[in-house]
C-alpha cells in the first residue's frame, strides 16, 4: 500500500520594525521618522528583489503594525495585514510556529527582536 504526501513550500520572511519613538515620549511607542525611513528601505529592497507574499502579518505592537502598512504596498498589493498572536518580544514561539505550518502560502512577519 503506497503511502502520499503533500508537501507545501513556502517562503518566511522575518522582519523587524523600524526604530519606534521612546516609550517616556509616547507609551504606545509608534514608528519614529527614522523608523519609517528604514521601513520604506526595506520595503524598497524587497519590492526590488520580487518578493510578494499572500500574508502579511504583524504583533500587536504600534511600531510593528506601521512597519507592516509601509510593507504592504510593495509585497502584497491589494492584500491586507493579520494580526498574529504570539509575535510579540516575551512570547513563547510555539503558537507563532504553529501558524506559519499551518500556511500553505508566502508569508512575512514584523515583529520584535525575541526576548531583546
């Protein structure tokens, strides 16, 4: 009895947000000019190298949902961002794990540096 398999490929992109603003200035720590310099960088970059994803998703975090509308455009026209739980810089990396096998398509995720 022969056995079959379906094995996905998918590529993973991980990004991490601009610089935020302090959290003394403003606690929701959102992108700070510089921020959403390097963001548009990057967004630059990856549109140059043909990268297109089908999701694009992002921690709870300001500055991690704002680089990821700075990112949209280039990587994933028309499309829109998700929140994923799980992304954020103290989380557990199992339900983030869990997630991306759970896809059976291109995905990048902003988030912070783990435990940073």
């Amino acid at each position: 009895m022969a056995a079959s398999y379906t094995v996905f490929r998918v590529n993973l992109y991980l990004v991490t947000h601009g610089s935020a603003v302090p959290g003394e200035k403003d606690p929701e720590r959102p992108l700070s000019e510089a921020g959403i310099t390097e963001s548009s960088r990057v967004s630059r970059l990856l549109l140059n190298c043909g990268v297109r994803v089908q999701v694009l998703a992002h921690s709870e975090k300001t500055c991690c949902r704002q680089s990821a509308q700075i990112l949209l455009p280039a990587i994933f026209p028309g499309g829109r961002l998700t929140f994923w739980e799980g992304l954020g810089p103290d989380d557990s990396p199992r339900s983030a794990i869990k997630a991306i096998k759970r896809e059976k398509a291109d995905l990048l995720l902003v988030a912070e540096t783990p435990h940073g």
